[in-house]
C-alpha cells in the first residue's frame, strides 16, 4: 500500500489479507478519533456557554433593563421587551427553514461561527439603546440562533457514537446550562439592594456579557472535525468509509418535507406538546422573570431576583438533564412517558404556586399589589418555582427530542425541524400576546396545552412502543435476526471477532441483512 495515495491519518491502518484493518491499528485509530471527538464536544458546549450564555442573560432581564430607560435617546416601555423577543422568536423560525441550505453553502463550522458573530450583534445593541437597533439586533439574533442551533445538531451526531451520545448529550447539557447560573448570578450580585438599575451598571453589566459571546466565538472557531477527507479512489481506506456526504434542502424544498409530515397522523398528535414547549419557553425565559422585576412588594430584591430567577432556573435544568440522561436505559426499557409525566405535573405545580405568589398585574407592569396568600409574596417561593419549571423544561425537551428520533429515523431532519419551526413560531406569538395578558390567563392557556400535550406525547409513545414489539417478533415468538443487530450512530465501522470462529465481521452505520448464525452474534452482544 502506497501511503501516499491515502489521507493524512490512513497510515496507521494496516490489512490483513482480506484488506481489514488489523485490529492493533483499528484500535489506535478509534482511539485518537474518539478523542478528537471529545475534544469537539467540550469546545462545542464552551461555545454554547458563552454565546448563548449572554444571550440568555440578556433575554431574561431585557424587558426589566429596558424599562427603566428613559433618557434623549430611548424610552423604554414596561412590555417593550416582550416585542422584542416576538421578533427575536419570529425570525428564529424563518432561520430553520433556511439554515441547512446556509450550512451547506458555507459548512458547518463557518455557519456556526457566523451565527455566534449575530448573536454577538445583538447583546452589543444593549449597551446604546436605540429602537431603530434593537429591532434590528432581535431580527440578527433570530438568525444567529436559527444557524447556531441547525448546525450544534450535525454536530454532535457526527462526533457521537451510539455509546457517546448520551454522554455527550448530558456533557453539552450541563456546560450550556451552567451558562444560566454564572450569567445570572454575576447579575443578582451586580443588582442586589439596588431598585433601580444604574446607567453605569447597566453599560459594566453588558460590556461582560460581550465578552461572553465574543469568547464563543473564538471557542466556536476551534472546532474540528474529526475526520479528515481522504483523496478519491481509496476503496480500502476506513478514512473514506467515514467520511459523511449529508444531502441538503433548499428552503422550498424544506417547506414542503415538513408539510408533508405535518400532516402525518403521528406529527398531528405531536402537534399540541410542540405547542406547549413553545408556550413554556417564553414563560420561563422572560415573563416570569419580568413579573419579578415588577412585583414592588419584593422590595431591595425585585431587580436581584431577576437575576437570580436564572440561577434556580438554571439549577432546575441541570439536575432534570443529569436525572433524566442517568434514567435513559430505564426509559428505553419501560417507555418514556413516566418521565414526561412527571415535568408535566412538576410544571402544573409551578403554575399553581406562581399563581399564589404573584400579583396577577405584575406582567404588564410595576405593582404593589399584594399575592393571592399572605400580605407580600415569598422570594424562596418564587425561587422554588423557578427550579419546577427548570426541571421540568429538562424532561419535556429530553423526551420529546428522544422520541422524535425514534420515530423519524428516516427523516429526522425535516421531523427536528418542524419541532423547531412550531417551537419558535408559538413563542413569537406568545410574547406577543404577552403585551395584553394578566398571569391568570398565561397560566390557564399554559396549563391547558401541558395537558393535552402530554395526552397526545404519551398517545404517541405507547402506538410506537405496541409497533416494536410487533414488528420485532416472529409469529412463533422469537425475536427476528435483524433486531439483534446493533445500530451505531458512528459513521467509522467497528471491527470485532466473534468468539466460537474468530471471524471478523464488519457493523456498518445501517442495519444490513448478514448471514450469521443468530447463536453467534447474540453471544457477540
């Protein structure tokens, strides 16, 4: 073999006389890749820490911040924030369905750095505010996210196998929503005993969140991919057997793939959860913090409690995340609908306490009005709600992404980004209406799609388990071949030996009838 005529890296590999690789190389091959891989993940969830990470600070307070402006150049309104982030949620939306063509023109990598750079444009339009330019930063942070999000999901199925992606999943988790706790706690202390936000503050508070995101971006431009392209015509070289060719969509074409599943008899069902999720993310990550900031009867606290409505919030994510991805084994074996059940009923909780605690008046607008209980609401409350509904995003979101990826194997790009089209449209929507809305009837509306959203998920879930168990049985009760072979989301093909005849077999990416003895290969897994 002419090491020349192959990739950088196909020098460790060498065959046997089937032209396998042998299994010493195989394995030190496997092992930098992994390791690169790893290296990605960390870079990738650093990245989201950071770039996202102001973001969502900036979110979560933006309709508190602006409101309390009032100068020759601006005057904030006490629902200005909520129009904002109607914006900033409607142009997200827009971006999904452009977003793979984009990553296919520019490559992942550079569409995830330019989507940071937009998000970068939209926390610096803080500092100077102007209404001309905060419009104009919500509709570049709608397309920085629409971007940054299309392509995190290439990259980490592309640098997981099917071993690594809980593991993967759970690490990215808890870095991006550790992003909530550092952020919002740098600015619970930066407001703590202070009503109302100075202008030095506001600019010290803001020129740190820029840094933030522009270190995402640095972080984001480390990024590698594992694997490096190989010349053409190396049939044999396990570097081109890697190597990933992702079809992609224009934006018509897009539209019409997700309407085509929309109107699936499983998408129609799902329809009411993708709903709610949409409602839940515009509750959390602005209404409820802003209801805070206005309620006076919190005293010193209202402006601290923002802030620190991000940290509890973020808390709650982060155990839901490590709590449901440590229970991911027992979910795949008795169904995942415990799980969500159980974020549905922990947010209905929420709703009820937030409910009592809060004036009903306290999202329009600065109140002293008193809660439903007691003369003043409780701040412990109020944090207490913040973790359910933290904890509570964490199961909707895992189960729901987990399903999905079951059930639309063979088109889950357009099935990801329908969620995340509907996801996006309903909160745009949501903010809007927010503008209008007491918190009695955010609560009713919330509850009411919670409800029927986890009836038709949990609907959907026991159809798709009655159909594996269906399908994964002969009609004399024994499993199928087909159903003992493993599935590796990797795209590197693993070699083994099986034990009675020490005969390497090759696992691809996709299931492929083998003639096996089912004996052997059940031994093997």
């Amino acid at each position: 073999m002419d090491s020349e005529d192959h990739a950088p890296n196909s020098k460790l590999l060498l065959t046997d006389d089937a032209g396998l690789p042998g299994p010493k190389t195989t394995v030190k091959l496997g092992f930098l890749v992994k390791r690169k891989q790893l290296v990605n993940i960390l870079l990738l969830g650093v990245g989201f820490m950071f770039s996202m990470g102001s973001y969502n600070t900036c979110a979560m307070a933006s309709t508190v911040i602006l409101s309390g402006i009032h100068d020759e150049y601006f005057s904030g309104t006490d629902t200005i924030g909520y129009t904002i982030l109607c914006v900033v949620y409607g142009s997200t939306a827009v971006s999904f369905l452009m977003a793979p063509s984009v990553s296919a023109i520019l490559g992942p990598k550079i569409t995830m750095v330019t989507g940071a750079m937009f998000l970068l444009c939209y926390v610096t339009t803080f500092l100077r505010p102007l209404t001309e330019t905060l419009y104009l930063g919500a509709v570049a942070q709608g397309i920085g996210q629409g971007l940054i999000w299309t392509v995190y999901g290439f990259m980490l199925s592309t640098n997981s196998s099917e071993k690594t992606i809980g593991r993967n999943t759970g690490i990215f988790w808890c870095l991006l929503q550790s992003s909530l706790v550092s952020g919002n706690l740098f600015y619970f202390f930066m407001l703590r005993g202070v009503d109302v936000l100075p202008e030095g503050s506001r600019i010290f508070i803001f020129v740190v969140l820029i840094v933030s995101a522009a270190l995402g971006i640095v972080v984001l431009s480390l990024l590698r991919h594992p694997w490096t392209k190989p010349k053409k015509g190396n049939s044999h070289d396990l570097m081109a057997q890697s190597t990933i060719k992702s079809d992609h969509q224009g934006p018509l074409e897009a539209i019409t793939a997700m309407m085509r599943l929309l109107f699936s008899r499983k998408m129609m069902l799902l329809l009411p959860t993708y709903i709610y999720v949409g409602l839940d993310l515009s509750f959390y990550i602005n209404v409820y913090g802003t209801s805070l900031g206005y309620t006076g009867r919190f005293g010193e606290l209202r402006e601290a409690l923002v802030g620190l409505n991000g940290v509890f919030l973020g808390v709650g994510q982060i155990v839901g995340g490590l709590l449901w991805a440590a229970l991911g084994r027992f979910s795949q074996k008795r169904g995942r609908d415990p799980a969500l059940i159980t974020g549905m009923l922990t947010h209905l909780l929420a709703y009820y306490l937030i409910f009592l605690n809060i004036p009903g008046n306290a999202t329009l607008g600065h109140t002293n009005d008193a809660p439903y209980i007691g003369s003043s609401p409780s701040p412990a409350l109020a944090m207490l709600c913040s973790a359910l509904l933290g904890f509570g995003d964490a199961a909707w979101i895992n189960q729901l992404c987990a399903l999905l990826g079951t059930l639309f194997k063979e088109d889950c790009v357009s099935a990801f980004a329908l969620f995340q089209f509907i996801q996006c449209a309903t909160t745009s929507f949501a903010f809007f209406y927010s503008a209008y809305l007491t918190m009695l009837p955010h609560v009713i509306i919330n509850v009411v799609f919670a409800c029927v959203g986890a009836a038709g998920y949990c609907f959907v879930e026991w159809e798709a388990a009655s159909e594996t168990i269906r399908k994964s049985r002969r009609p004399n009760g024994i499993p199928e071949t087909k159903t003992l072979l493993r599935e590796s989301r990797s795209e590197l093909p693993i070699y083994t030996d099986l034990y009675p005849t020490k005969t390497p077999i090759l696992v691809v990416h996709r299931q492929q009838d083998f003639d096996v003895n089912p004996a052997q290969l059940t031994e093997f897994l």
